[in-house]
C-alpha cells in the first residue's frame, strides 16, 4: 500500500506541476472537461436506470447501459486528475 502512496503523490505532485505551469485558458478547459464528463455520466446512468425500471417488458438492455455508464464513472473517480482539479 505504502508503494501505492507512494505512486500517486508522485503523480500528483507532477500532474500539480503541470497545472500550475500550463496556459490558463488549457487548463480551465480540461476542468471544464474533467466535470462536464463526470457530471454527463452520473447524469446518463441516472437516466439508463430510471428509463429501465420504466420498460418492464424489455428491462434489461438499458440496466446494462447503465452499469457501463457506472463502470466509466468509477474510473473517472480513480484518475488522479480529480483529485488535483
């Protein structure tokens, strides 16, 4: 675990540099981005869900699309990025 640690303040510590080095307007707009995507995926999953429980006859293929909406959520989640914006 401490090697885990270990990787990720160094990635942080890099991707930081980088932020704090970078054009602004680039920056922003990456952001801008980051939550724009994290914010449309909750958003899709959300939706998947609700137009599933709403096609009892067919549920299914959208409960699916919806666990894949959650499976990028999640790594969206775990990239380091997040944690520095």
């Amino acid at each position: 675990m401490a090697n885990v640690n270990n990787t990720h303040a160094a990635n942080d510590a890099a991707l930081r540099e980088i932020f704090k080095t970078m054009d602004a307007h680039q920056a922003q707009e990456i952001r801008d981005a980051y939550y724009n995507a994290v914010v449309g995926l909750r958003t899709l999953a959300d939706a998947l869900e609700i137009a599933d429980a709403q096609q009892p006859q067919s549920a299914g293929p959208l409960l699916n699309e919806h666990f894949n909406a959650i499976q990028a959520l999640d790594a969206m989640k775990n990239s380091r990025l997040g944690k520095i914006l």
